[in-house]
C-alpha cells in the first residue's frame, strides 16, 4: 500500500466540512479509528472518519481549528488494505491554519517507576507554562501516545515552555481526575525544541484516603487485601461471630500496602462479615468467601541458603515440627542428627511460615535430609508430604554463588541509601540487601540455580522499600534500576555480575 499523496487544505473548508482525503492504490478499510486517530492539539469532537469510493480516507471535521495553529493528525494503525489486511503504519500529517507550520519537538520515554521498564501507550501531554491548572481540569496544548518501548515524539510544536506529563488516561478525557490514574512528570519546564530526551517515570499517588482496592480468600485460607496506601497497622472486628475465639495474624509485604491476615480458625468462616479498621476508624465492611478448596497437604518448599542457614516456606502458619520425623542420610546410611548444629526450628519474623535449618561447615558429604509425612504440622492441622533436600556438597552441586560490584557511571553522584533485590521469573523477591554507598559489592551465596534479575532501589526516605511519588506535593517516585540483562545463575558456579548504573 502507497503512501497518501500530499493534499493542500484551505482554510474554508475546516468548519463541518470534508475537509481531507487520503487516496490509496488499492482498496482499504479502517479499525478501530476512534481509538487510534491522534489530533495533536486535540479538538473539542472528534470529526467523523470514513471510507469513500474504497480507496479514499475522508475526515470531516466537527469542530472548527483555531487560528495561526499546527495541527497534527496521526490515524495509527487505523487504516488497512482489504485483501490482507496490511496497515498503514505511522500514518500522519500536517496542516496550519496560519502562514507558518510549527516544527519543534519534544523527545523521551515514559518508564514505570516501580519495575523501571517501558510504559507503552500512555498519554504524554504538553500544556503551557502558565496553565498552572491544566493538566487536571483542562485540555493540553499537545498531545501524543507512548510507542511500544515507552518512547514518545512531541512533534509540531509551537515555540515556547511547556509544563510536560504523562498519564494513564482512564476516562479518555485529557486529564488527570480520577484516583486510580497513573501519572507522571517533568521537574521543570520543558523549551519546545529542547534536544535533550526526557524521561518520565509513572507512579499511582497516594489516594487522600485509606481504602481496600482488592480483597480475597486464598487457596491456603489467608485472607489478602491490597490497599491504597500503606497501613502501619489494621484490625478485624466480626459482625456475624457468636461465640469461640478467633485472631487474626497479619503477614505483611515490604511496602505494606499488601497484607495476608491469616484466621486462627476457619471452622463456619465463609460468608462472615468483619470490619476492617485502622487508626482512624473503620475503612471497609468486607466478607470473607473463600473460592475453593483448601488444599490437604501443607506445602513446604526449599527457599535459599545464605551461610550455613538453610531456609524453607511453609504455605500455611506452621503450629509444631516433629523432630523424630526428620532423617538424616549420608548415600544410604541413616545417620545420627548431631552432625547438624541444629534441626528445623521456626523463624517468627514471617508469621511462623519460614523454618531454618543451621548446617554444620564441616558437613562437606553427600547429605540428604528427609522431612517425612507429618514432619511439620499447621495450624489447621495439615501435614507436609515428604521432601528431601541435599546438603554438604551434594547442596553445592544444586546453587551457585553470585558476586554483584555496584557503581554509578555518572557525572552526579547518586545517594543512598540502597536496597539490592534478587528477584526471580516469578516476581517474587529472593535475597535482599540494604546498604548506604556507592561502589558496593554483594555476595548471594548458596542461590539456587535459575534465571534472575537485579533490582535495585534507591531508598530517599530510608523506610527500607520503594515510596511512591506525590503530584500535589511534586515529589517524584524513588528511583528505581533494573540491570538490563537477565543472571543466569548455574549449579556449582562463581557468577559475578559488574553493574555501573546510570543516572538517567
């Protein structure tokens, strides 16, 4: 498919009337026009967009253009050829009201500030420099869309400072009004025509008041409620209970905005009511239903090595460990369990879920160690299944050691204090580290063979994890660095990871 041909405008025809067409070689069809149509700066309607004599794109405008402006429209991927259904990537052009075509532009990338990688399809506004208001109950200046790695082109541009954002437009109306919008901004105004690119990190604010956005039953009966800010404590009163003693045990995420409260009791559970309360008094009136089943077993699952302590993850709160139900093999031969410093004892800091088992250094042999059935118990009176775990050099054989050396590449100095995560495929955050300068190294060892990836946060308020930025206030998120690359961490192996991190 051919490029459109170049079309003069003239000014009379911009007021309800055809006032463009974009003739092909071959017939075409449109999709998701509404969707994808770009008027930078945007109208007050949308015009009207149509397919004529099949070969011809036509707009009608529904709105009049205002005087001595450059206008940019930009259909997307809006129009595709009928045989194949081809699109006409990048389809744009130009046109002025006035004698002069606008032609500055404003470059950079929009980042999620949380997990540092791209933000595709967001808003990226421009609103003048003494439109102080605009952004949240206005129409911007200019406006364009994010590309799939975040980049964004501000094109067109007339000569002057911008105030320039970013937002996760949820309500399609050009600005920021609701709660659950993602926004972000530039420190300072922007010159059209500036050639430095700009990033822009997005953050969710904090909402004005404390609230539950999700709550649910999981399989192994905690109850999970994320909120919208982060709590320093919360409480369950029951509305329907009549009688017996039920506590609630909090479980929570570093941020705290994430909590699993886990019921000392799930006899006659479902369908009860309870409110959730915090300093201020109730937040929310919430039911507990759990959607399935809960699971017979409990699930204990190896979790890391860091030293001679071994550690493991019960799914559930575990109430007792049976020591007599621990084996101790050397190949095929039982052995006696003081060759151990310790056997399995609780660690309450996670709410009695993580268990530690202290190695002997000297414990150089092929080890293995057996939980049997029964061996843990939980508090709702499930029992492990069997687990065994190799120990001594047979446990060398299964984690690598990972060294990471930390320093900035920049001409600013970045501050600490630092928090370092090894985060695995799934998310989930292995090995930790806080510290308080650059250049730094870290040694994880005793990590269990896998793909992973380096997090790295830089903690400005030193609450030890990640704080959201503030628009009203324009405080901007804690910055945040992913190392590029995945680690791929190999049985047996010494992997040492450089990381000079840049201050973009």
């Amino acid at each position: 498919m051919d490029k459109p041909k170049k079309v003069t405008f003239q000014p009379e025809h911009y007021i309800n009337r055809e006032i463009s067409w974009l003739k092909f070689n071959e017939r075409v069809k449109l999709e998701r026009v509404r969707d994808r149509l770009l008027i930078s700066p945007p109208l007050d309607k949308s015009p009207d967009v149509t397919v004529s004599g099949g070969q011809e794109v036509v707009i009608a405008l529904r709105a009049p253009l205002a005087d001595s402006t450059t206008y940019t429209f930009n259909l997307g991927e809006a129009v595709t050829d009928i045989t194949e259904g081809n699109a006409a990537a990048d389809l744009t052009y130009v046109i002025s009201t006035g004698d002069v075509l606008d032609s500055l532009a404003i470059t950079g990338t929009v980042i999620d500030a949380f997990s540092d990688g791209p933000e595709p399809d967001v808003l990226v506004v421009l609103h003048s420099d003494t439109d102080s208001a605009g952004f949240s109950n206005g129409r911007p200046a200019y406006f364009t869309r994010s590309d799939k790695q975040g980049g964004f082109h501000l094109r067109n541009l007339r000569e002057g400072r911008y105030r320039l954002h970013a937002l996760k437009d949820q309500n399609t109306n050009f600005r920021n009004d609701l709660p659950n919008e993602r926004v972000a901004f530039a420190d300072a105004l922007v010159a059209a025509g500036d050639t430095v690119p700009r990033v822009l990190r997005m953050f969710l604010p904090l909402a004005a008041t404390q609230q539950v956005k999700e709550a649910a039953v999981m399989p192994d009966r905690a109850w999970r409620l994320v909120l919208a800010r982060p709590a320093d404590s919360l409480g369950l009163n029951s509305i329907d209970r009549e009688g017996g003693t039920l506590s609630w045990v909090p479980e929570w995420n570093p941020s705290r905005d994430t909590v699993l409260f886990w019921p000392s009791d799930t006899t006659l559970l479902a369908d009860q009511r309870f409110e959730l309360t915090d300093t201020t008094g109730v937040i929310d009136t919430l039911t507990y239903r759990p959607a399935r089943k809960m699971p017979f077993n409990t699930d204990v699952k190896y979790a890391g090595t860091e030293g001679d302590r071994i550690s493991f993850i019960a799914s559930r709160p575990v109430r007792s460990i049976e020591q007599q139900k621990l084996r101790l093999r050397m190949d095929s031969t039982t052995v006696t369990t003081n060759q151990l410093k310790k056997l399995l004892e609780l660690d309450t800091s996670l709410v009695k879920r993580r268990l530690v088992l202290t190695k002997d250094p000297a414990l150089d042999q092929k080890v293995v160690l057996e939980l049997l059935p029964g061996a843990v118990r939980d508090i709702y009176g499930g029992e492990n299944d069997t687990l065994r775990l190799s120990l001594g050099s047979a446990m060398a054989a299964q984690t690598g050691d990972l060294k990471v050396d930390l320093s900035a590449d920049s001409l600013r100095a970045i501050n600490g204090p630092f928090v370092l995560q090894l985060v695995n495929a799934q998310g989930g955050v292995l090995r930790t580290e806080v510290f308080q300068a650059l250049p730094h190294k870290v040694d994880f060892a005793g990590t269990p063979a896998g793909v992973y990836t380096l997090k790295l946060t830089v903690d400005s308020d030193g609450d030890g994890r990640w704080s959201t930025g503030s628009l009203t206030e324009r405080r901007q998120p804690e910055r945040v660095f992913r190392q590029k690359d995945q680690v791929n961490v190999r049985a047996g192996w010494e992997v040492v990871v450089d990381w000079s991190l840049a201050d973009h």
